[in-house]
C-alpha cells in the first residue's frame, strides 16, 4: 500500500466513530496544527495474538455496520470556517501569467453545482 497513511488512518478515525477507539479525538486543536494532530497516542502493534484479535473485531465490525454508523458531515455546517483557503477567489500570478480563478466555475466545470 503507497501514500500517506496517516491521512488515511485520520480519514477513518473522523468519519468511522465505531472504527476508532473511544479515548481518542477526545484532543482540541490548536490553530494552525494539522488536524492528524488529533489522533495523537494511537498505539499500532503488539504480539501476534493481539493482533488477530484487533483483526477478528475489526472484520465483525465492518460485516455488520450500515449507514448509521457513518459520520457523514464531519466538519460541521460551515466547512469554510475550517478550510477557508480552500474557498479562494481572486488572481493566481505564476512568473508572468496572471489567471483569475473562482472556485464555483471550476466546480461548475467538473459537474459538482
């Protein structure tokens, strides 16, 4: 498995409650950390009896999970509060080039509005 599997893990943990033990998330963060922050203190390992147990939960877990079990809306009613610069308007400037970027056209582009 490539990539970044911290993000992964954190991606569970935030919109997987059932996935995540109980203790955890429990963690404010201070601006500016990353949000992975969050899930400081998550111990992977132990012998190998343990980790056949985690195994076995884990499978019954997922077999028997549905809808309900899903964080769908994890960052809340007001994603721009958390993420504002992922809602930038205005000119993009590389070397020469000056485009103007509106982030509903480009959603509108790729069919989201």
């Amino acid at each position: 498995m490539g990539g970044c599997l911290t993000l992964l893990q954190s991606w569970i943990y935030e919109y997987f409650p059932c996935l995540r033990d109980q203790k955890l998330g429990t963690r404010g963060l201070v601006c500016g950390e990353p949000f992975a922050k969050k899930w400081e203190g998550v111990r992977i390992g132990g012998g190998a009896q343990l980790m056949n147990e985690r195994l076995d939960h884990y499978r019954r877990v997922l077999d028997n999970m549905t809808d309900e079990f899903v964080f769908w809306c994890p960052f809340g009613p007001r994603p721009g509060a958390m993420v504002s610069r992922s809602l930038y308007s205005g000119v993009i400037r590389c070397m020469s080039v000056e485009e103007m970027y509106d982030p509903s056209r480009c959603l509108r582009q790729f069919g989201y509005v």
